[in-house]
C-alpha cells in the first residue's frame, strides 16, 4: 500500500461498531487520488501512465464496492490489501513484487505501524470485554496478565517504528541543525553557527508550510466534489475548506457527517442567513462566542459536557475566525460547521 493510501485509511478506517465508509466517501477517497502526486510516482515506478494507472485504482475500487469486500471490511485498510491492490495489480498485468519494490522504507513501516495498531486495537478490546467482568476465575486472571504483556510487546515495537520513522523523515535542513549542535554539544555556540541554525529553521518551517498548504488544496477541492452530498443549506458566500462524510466515535456509535466552510462574510450576517434557513433548530451563542443551531438541543447544553448529541445531532456552528495565512482566504471572517443527516 503507497503512502496516500495509509494517509487515506486513516481518514476513513472505522472501529467494527462503527459504520463503514459510504459510498460518497469512497467517492471523495477516488477525487482526492487523483490529486496525489504518490500516485504518479508509483504509476512511473510500475511503468504505466497515470491514466492507466488511476483508471484501474478507480474501477477496482468501484467494483470491490459492488462486491460488498469494502463493506464488510472492518475498515478500508483492509479492504485495500484484500481486494483493491490485488485487483489493480491484475488489471496493470503487475505482480505484487514489484508493486513491493515500488515502496520506499517509509512506505513498508507505515505499513508495518498499521498492522501493529490494528493487533494493539484487537487486544485492547478483548482485555476491556475480560476487564469488564465483576468477578474473574483464576484462568481469567492469567489471561489479562497474559494480554497485558502482550500489548506490552507490540507497544514496545510501535515505539521503535516511530523511531525508525522519525529517522527517515528528518530533513536535510534537521539533519544540519543536527550536526551544528553535536559539533558545539560542549561549547557554545558562534554567531555564525546561531545565524544558520535560524536560517535552517526557517526554511524547515517553511517546508512544513508548504506541506501543509497542499494538504488542505486536496481536501478542499475533494470537498467541493462532495457538495451535494450536503442535506444542509450552504452558506453561497463560503468557501469548504474539508469534507468527512465517515467517521466513527467508538462507544458513541458513527457521528454524522460534517463539512466545514470559511466565509469573508462576518457571523453575524452567516447566522441571520441559517436562523432563517432553519427556522424550526434551536438556537444557543455559547461561552466561547460561537453561535450553534442544533435540530436537538439538550437542556444547558454545551459541547464538552453533551459531546454525544453534538456529534450525533445535525447542527450548523459559527465562529468569528481570521483563518491562518496561506491556508484559507485573505479575507476570512467567518468559520462554519455544517454536520448533517444523509
């Protein structure tokens, strides 16, 4: 599985008592791949165009849907190893080893990161149904000492993964910052070594920057791929800045689908425009200041202490908010959460 897909699967992976990713959220999966400059470089690795490439990614996974795998998987990471990748690979006339040469050392410890997380996850599970029990037998006893160690071990592994994976991705620009300290560990340092290590710094940040820009480019524009899957109205003068059409919340049960918007009006105008759109939700301007109208709301509501029906109850929020520069319009006003029923 390439890079973009673990990014992906954790986006859209849920527990087992959760719901599975809708087909629209398979859909906005598909959009923001077509997106990924991973997949052209796996395309080139594979030697086939990034057409042929993303044209087979795209009817696999339509027909894995069809099939029902995507939506008896317990999440879409499993889903891609058992039937996406197989089925891809089979239509490009590749096999899977040179899908595996095709992955850089980053790539196969995530991968590896993923197995680990999901055998942790399992084990949590079956010792918290043990635990739960008022009264153990002595054999049962020895079976959550026996579990406890166990995720002791894959715990203790995850942590050199993250380890090996921190390795891989400092920079050059960490890799120099590095080595000026371990030069001058025992002395202090120059001026000059104090201008680089700023320099160095900054073009780091910058970096990350970028990264992050791009990131929130292709979750806006999947986003507008996925506008009318919005049962809400959408404020015209707004601008979706991310879409998460399947999450899950554990013992809560799925949380419904939210997308948030940015918009140059101020709150005020962006509350008068839903309080007359949704005339029938209810209505609260919380300690923070933001505005919230809920289809339900809870007596004394308030998100942190009624966090279940906030997630679960279609609510549009608004807040003032100046955005952050590079990542939303100059012009930013206005936040808006929009979570809505399908």
């Amino acid at each position: 599985m390439n890079k973009l897909a673990l990014l992906l699967t954790a986006l859209l992976s849920v527990p087992a008592a959760a719901e599975v990713p809708s087909r629209a959220a398979i859909e906005m999966m598909v959009a923001m791949a077509q997106q990924s400059e991973e997949f052209s470089g796996t395309a080139a690795c594979l030697g086939v165009s990034p057409e042929k490439y993303f044209d087979s990614y795209r009817r696999t996974v339509d027909l894995c849907y069809r099939d029902q795998q995507v939506r008896r998987a317990v999440d879409f990471a499993s889903a891609f190893e058992d039937c996406v990748e197989p089925g891809m690979l089979q239509r490009l006339a590749r096999t899977r080893a040179q899908a595996e040469a095709c992955r850089s050392p980053e790539e196969k410890l995530m991968e590896q990161a993923g197995v680990l997380e999901r055998q942790v996850q399992s084990l949590r599970s079956e010792y918290g149904l043990l635990n739960e029990k008022r009264t153990l037998s002595a054999a049962e006893m020895r079976q959550l000492e026996s579990l406890d160690r166990r995720i002791a071990a894959l715990e203790e592994q995850q942590y050199r993964l993250e380890d090996q994976l921190a390795e891989i991705n400092r920079d050059e620009y960490q890799r120099e910052m590095d080595a000026i300290l371990a030069v001058s560990a025992d002395a202090e340092l120059s001026e000059a070594q104090r201008r680089r290590l700023l320099v160095l710094a900054e073009a780091k940040m910058d970096g990350h920057q970028q990264e992050l820009v791009m990131t929130m480019r292709r979750l806006s524009e999947a986003g507008r791929a996925s506008l009318q899957q919005i049962t809400l109205p959408v404020y015209e003068n707004s601008q979706i800045m991310a879409h998460a059409m399947d999450m899950g919340l554990g013992d809560w049960g799925g949380q419904l689908p939210a997308a948030t918007f940015v918009s140059s009006d101020t709150p005020e105008q962006v509350l008068a425009f839903y309080r007359q759109q949704l005339p029938d939700f209810h209505y609260k301007q919380l300690e923070g200041g933001e505005h919230i109208l809920m289809e339900t709301m809870p007596e004394r509501f308030g998100i942190l202490s009624h966090m279940q029906e906030y997630y679960s109850t279609p609510h549009v929020l608004i807040r003032a908010d100046q955005g952050q520069p590079g990542l939303t319009p100059k012009d930013t006003r206005s936040f808006i959460e929009i979570s809505y029923r399908r």
